[in-house]
C-alpha cells in the first residue's frame, strides 16, 4: 500500500500553499519510503507517498491516462489487475506502466462514478478529470485502507483536504489538532472509531464503501464532503437465507471462493509473508497459500508473555505441520508500558486494546526480515460469529423471545446488582429501536458506555447524553428485515472491523513498520458467500462458531487445529496500571517504563486536559487492586484503560504538558517514526 494526500481549491482556481502538500507527504513517509510523487495544477496538487509491490520499475504516482486528461493518486491493491488490464486494452485503452494503478483513470474514462464494480480490492484513491474538473474520492468496501479529509477556509478560499492518516492534514499548517467530544463520546462507546466523526473537530472520516464526488467551481464545502454509499453488505430477509441442506454443496463453495481469495492476495512483484496464530482462520490462509505457492509460505507469531496468553505453542505446532519457517516476536507488559506511545501516535486515537501494541511488534518484525507484505486471518470473527458475544447472546437471549421481553429489564437488574452505573432505560431502548431488537454485542462492549458516567466531567458527560452516539452510525433501514443473528454480525462489522481491527489492529500499525496487510476473509467474493448463509452454517450449537470455515479446514488442517477454540488475542488490560498504577501516585517509581502513566493520570494532568473528574479516576486506581476478577473488574479496567489513552493521546496530539514524554509534533515525521 501507499499513502496519497492532497489540497483542492472548491473553487478551482489557486494553486496550494507552496510547500503545504509536500508536508503532507512528508509526515506520511513511512507508508511510502520507496519514492513520492505530486501532480501540482491550478485548483489543486496531489502527493503519493509508494511502498512499492506492484510494477516495481515504473509504477512511480500521480498517473494518468493516454493523453494526462484524467490522474490519479492511489493507496492499496488491485488483485483482478491482470484481467481488468487485458479488458481495457480489449477496448482500446494503452497502458503506459506495469501498476494497478493505472487502472483507475481508464476505468473512469469508460464508467465513471460507475466503475466500482470494477475494482476489486483493497484501496483509497483521488481520481481527477481535468477536462470536466471532476473530483472523485473513494474507499475500499471493508474499509481496509484508512481516508480522512476536511475542509478549511485559508485565505479566503476553501480547501478540501484529504489523507490517508490525519497527522498529515495537521502538516499543511491549514488544520490546527481540536478534540472533538462527539469523538470522543465514539471511542467510549464503541470501543473503536468507527466513523465518520473521528477525535479531532473538523476532520472526518470516510466511511468504507463510500465516495465524494464533485466539480470544482460548482460544490460547496457541504456537497464536497456528502458521503454516498456505493456498497454495503447485503443480508437475505428472515426466512429467505440459504439453509444449505447440502452440507457438501456447502463446504465446497465455500472453500472454492476463500481459496480464490488467498490466490489473489499473493499477486505481488515482492514476496508474501504470513502471519500466523496457531488459531483456525490465520493456519487456514497459511495452509491454502502454501497450495497455492506450491511452497511453503515464512510466518511471523506474536508470543504475549504471560499467563494464558500464549499462543506460540500452538502456531509453532502449525507451522512445523504445514513446513513453513516460523519467526516469533515476543512482547509483554514491560514493552506494553513502554510502546504504548509509539502506538497512540501511529493510530492517532485513544487506543484501548492493548493488545494492538504486539501486533505493531509484529508488523516491525516483517519490515526488519526485508518483507512488505503480510496475509493475516483477520475477518473470520466477524461474518462467522467469531467472538464471545456470539455466544452469549444464544446463551441469554431467551430471555428477549419472552412475552415482554423481560431481557432489558433483567439486564439493567445484572448491572444495578453489579455496581456498574446505569443509563436511563428510554435511552436503552431507543438504541434497541435503532438495532431492530436486543444485540450480543452491545452485551458485551455496552460495559464501555458505562464509563462515560463513571469518568467524564459533568460538562462532557451532559454532551455526550444529548445525542445518542448510535444515531451517528447510519444504520440500514431494513435492518429490523434481517435474522436477529445477522444483525449482531452487521453491528460488530459495522464498528469494530473499521473502527479497531482494520484501524489499531490492521493498516496503522502495520504501515507504521512500511508493510502492507491483506485480508482473504474480506474479499468480496467470502463476504457475500457468507452473508448469504444461515445463521446455523455460522454458530452451530452453543459453542461450535465458524462452523463452516471449520468444516473446510478439516480437509486441509489437523482435527485439533480446525476446531480450536478461539483464545481472544490480547494484553492484560491493566498492564499499564500494575507496577506503577496499582500502587497509585506514590509509589515512587520513576523509571521510563511506568512514569508516564502516572504522570498522564495525575489530577494536575487531568484538569489540565479536561475530560474526565480527576476524583473519579483516583477512586478507581484505588479500588481495582481489590477487585475480583469478573465483569465488575473487566468493566473498571476498560474504563481506566481509556482514561489513560486519551491523556496520552492529549498529550501526544493536542500540545504536551502532561508527562514527561516528547509530545509527538502533529505531521512531525521524525517524532512520528
């Protein structure tokens, strides 16, 4: 993948700030350390920043068509190129280059806004018509390849900006770093950053599967910015989903079309590296590439030190039986402690799972063994039912098939019982109106609403109840059509695969060490075959989740290893609060490993940053030492966890002063690296 940026005068006529987009470049270095590129014109410029995969020799960006009427700066990968390229030059188009890039300004000449259906992929790209001064932005469907843009008013004129990572808008010196509390209220609601609202005031995020587009001189800042969907995953009505009474039929379809996937995701002019958990969906992708590969693929491991933790045992076992050269990279709380800065300044969020920090680990192992681009698991979890909230919500959702579903009730009765603070029931309730009924996700990752009333301020904590976060989502209105199922599978997909798996967890930190992540389970092809399942093909049972991805893998992997129990891939969550936090502010310890958190969670610190009661928090260091483990516990560590995330990212984005850390220069790319 790459990193492209760029300015545009909404009115058409000025050239940028001279210097304002090579900054923008600049702090974006590490997406692209091969080579940049700009196209300057009057009315706009635009920059590549290339990690270079594809077309090694002559691959270099912005590109154009035959006669440079149409241009283009792209971030990602195009796996159908070889085909679409043989189409094009069917129909009279000339390539000039062996990239995928190339692809776009044809595909725009012949199709337009109509030429998504032709991309297959991952990507973000800007497309530029230079005879109609037509501008077209757009995003991958998973939301893999990140896209940020804003508008600001600068001399008069106003400019559409546009990034793949925020901290180069806040390089154009057009766009001073603001938090924005409804971002904010996101990040402790959802546990992610889903979109489109993002922590910083005035800048959005675009959503996956949507697209800008405008003509220069005739938009306003509003329509440049109006968000259109050309995608969304597409569940059958209740009732109208394939049963799959052909259990073989089954299995066999859907192995022909992830083993298309995996084929398509090891086109590169470099070599393809896996990662590799030992769980079912990463020794899968590994098993099918090694078939296609005709060899056997190197795979990285991630080994978190600590109880319960590790798995490397488990990937050393599958890769010593599929005969592939394993490299193991080991982490634990010290590195948690101290990293934990480096990956709040390469998301650019309050990053609450800590686990996010190994597999930034991981990403700098591939770089370092002179690899660019990395097959991974990820996707499985979420159309397949992956996650514990799958299961508990078969466990207690009874409770909402009762007459007046008495689940609501019970549930804010488990909370009261617990000392979890509680919302108002009307507002649990317009979010069920909202999520077409009960929800297994909210089961689990509604304990991290709590902490907006456990920590905020009141001035914070009246915003964040004015408007429900949920009504930002956007929400499918035939939602309510789909099987209850199918609607917890939409709610986690639609939220925490770009808010956190594709973000902390995927093209952050990977592209932070310069390496490229693919993702077989999100191709379009997997996604719609399991969309069209029933539910039973997804969780059979009680505890048989993934059921037909299990099927596959027991023609391809031991019976062990295909029906694994999934082992949540995680941190201690209190990580950074034992050996410094849990001993509170006088513990006296002052090494470089814990300093920062307790200067971060000072009450000098909090007051000066403004978001949460500083009482509040030092009553929670205090208390969760004592605390058993259970949801109680969990609860408190989300929340103190968040806490101490967004002080740093404060102090690392919106000016200092809170620690003794370097405060990371927004678009600064050497207090970036």
């Amino acid at each position: 993948m790459c990193g492209i940026a760029g300015m545009i005068d909404l009115a058409g006529r000025r050239s940028a700030p001279r210097g304002a987009v090579a900054a923008m470049a600049r702090a974006i270095v590490h997406r692209g350390p091969d080579e940049d590129g700009f196209l300057t014109e009057a009315g706009l410029e635009l920059a590549n920043r290339r990690l270079s995969i594809v077309g090694l020799a002559d691959g270099q960006q912005p590109i154009s068509n035959e006669d440079g009427s149409v241009w283009t700066v792209f971030n990602g990968e195009f796996f159908e190129y070889p085909e679409k390229r043989a189409e094009l030059e069917a129909k009279g188009h000339t390539f000039r280059t062996h990239t995928d890039t190339e692809l776009i300004p044809h595909l725009w000449e012949d199709y337009r806004e109509g030429l998504f259906p032709h991309l297959r992929g991952q990507f973000a790209f800007c497309v530029w018509d230079k005879r109609t001064n037509e501008v077209l932005i757009a995003r991958d469907r998973p939301g893999i390849c990140p896209l940020f843009t804003t508008v600001r008013k600068h001399d008069g004129t106003d400019w559409l900006l546009f990034a793949s990572e925020m901290k180069a808008l806040f390089a154009s010196g057009l766009v001073e770093p603001k938090a924005d509390p409804r971002g904010l209220n996101h990040v402790f609601t959802f546990f992610a950053m889903p979109g489109p609202a993002t922590v910083f005031d005035g800048v959005t995020m675009l959503r996956p599967g949507h697209f800008l587009h405008f003509k220069l001189g005739q938009a306003t800042p509003a329509e440049a910015q109006q968000q259109r969907a050309y995608y969304r995953v597409e569940y059958p009505d209740r009732g109208q989903e394939d049963y799959g009474a052909d259990e073989r039929r089954v299995v066999d379809d859907f192995e022909r079309v992830l083993f298309g996937a995996v084929q398509r995701r090891l086109r590169a002019d470099v070599p393809v590296v896996s990662y590799l958990s030992g769980g079912v969906d990463s020794s899968l992708v590994v098993a099918m590439a090694n078939k296609a590969l005709g060899r056997a693929i190197p795979t990285f491991t991630i080994s978190v030190q600590g109880e319960g933790m590790n798995e490397e045992a488990e990937a050393l076992r599958v890769a010593r039986h599929l005969g592939c050269e394993p490299v193991v990279v080991k982490t634990g709380r010290d590195e948690l402690r101290t990293g934990y800065p480096e990956l709040i300044s390469a998301a650019e969020i309050p990053v609450i799972d800590t686990s996010c920090l190994g597999l930034l680990e991981l990403a700098r192992s591939v770089h370092q063994h002179g690899y660019k681009v990395a097959l991974t698991g990820e996707g499985a979890d979420e159309w397949l039912a992956g996650y514990s909230w799958f299961k508990i919500n078969r466990l207690v959702g009874f409770l909402d098939r009762l007459p007046g579903r008495p689940g609501g009730r019970l549930r804010s009765l488990f909370l009261r019982l617990s000392g979890q603070p509680r919302f108002p029931f009307r507002q649990y309730e317009h979010t069920q109106r909202l999520l077409g009924g009960p929800n297994g996700w909210m089961d689990l990752y509604g304990m991290m609403s709590l902490n907006k009333l456990r920590f905020f301020t009141s001035e914070l904590k009246e915003q964040a109840l004015a408007r429900s976060p949920w009504d930002d989502l956007d929400l499918p209105a035939d939602l309510h059509r789909w099987h209850p199922f199918n609607r917890q599978m939409y709610l986690g997909a639609r939220i925490m695969l770009p808010g956190h798996l594709l973000a902390s967890k995927g093209d952050r930190v990977a592209m932070h060490s310069s390496v490229e992540t693919r993702y077989a389970f999100l191709d379009e092809d997997v996604t719609a075959y399991m969309a069209s399942l029933h539910p039973r093909w997804k969780l059979r049972r009680l505890l048989r989740d993934k059921f037909i991805e299990r099927k596959v893998a027991e023609r391809w992997l031991p019976d062990e290893v295909a029906w694994r129990r999934k082992m949540m891939f995680r941190a201690p969550m209190d990580a950074f609060l034992d050996g410094s936090g849990v001993r509170g502010q006088g513990s006296g310890r002052t090494d470089g490993a814990g300093a920062w958190i307790d200067q971060v969670l000072s009450a000098e610190s909090i007051r000066k940053a403004g978001y949460f009661d500083p009482a509040a928090v030092a009553a929670a260091r205090a208390k969760l030492p004592g605390m058993r483990h259970g949801v109680g516990r969990t609860g408190l560590e989300m929340g103190l966890t968040a806490v101490t995330a967004t002080q740093l990212w404060h102090h690392l984005y919106l000016g200092g002063g809170l620690c003794e850390l370097p405060a990371r220069a927004p678009g600064d790319p050497a207090a970036a690296a």
